[in-house]
C-alpha cells in the first residue's frame, strides 16, 4: 500500500520535529513524490547527508511503501 501525503509528513516531521515540509504528487498517482524539507538539523550537512537524515526516517517503508521521492532540503535562512 502506498503512502500518503499525510503520512509522508508525518514521518519526516517525527525524525525532524521543527522541519517544514510541503508534499507534492509528482505523477497525481500517489505513488510518486516530492518533498522540500527546510530543518535546522541540516546545519552543516553536506546535501547527500541531509538526504540520507530524511530517508532514513522512512526505514524500510522506502522503496516499498514510498516507491519514489525526490528531496530537496535546505537550512531556514535566518
């Protein structure tokens, strides 16, 4: 079973508790995401690590439940 918006949000908000995050349907299927993720943890963090901190959060539910997700992840600008 696919996960949801809802879900995909969620998920990411758990590992990254003050993380704005904005979902899009890339394929209006609900099996192909995208994911702007604006955290503090991302401090310091080269662009691969602040990609492996989002999927990590997803476990084994990555490539399974979530088929596909592309990220783009920054720090808040202050």
């Amino acid at each position: 079973m696919a996960m949801q918006a809802a879900e995909i949000e969620m998920t990411i908000k758990a590992a990254l508790p003050d993380a704005k995050v904005t979902i899009t349907d890339l394929a209006g299927d609900g099996d192909h995401w995208a994911a702007e993720v604006v955290s503090a943890a991302f401090k310091g963090l080269s662009r691969l690590k602040q990609h492996q901190l989002v999927q990590a959060a997803f476990g084994e539910k990555m490539g399974r439940e979530l088929h596909a997700l592309a990220l783009k992840t920054s720090v808040p600008q202050d």
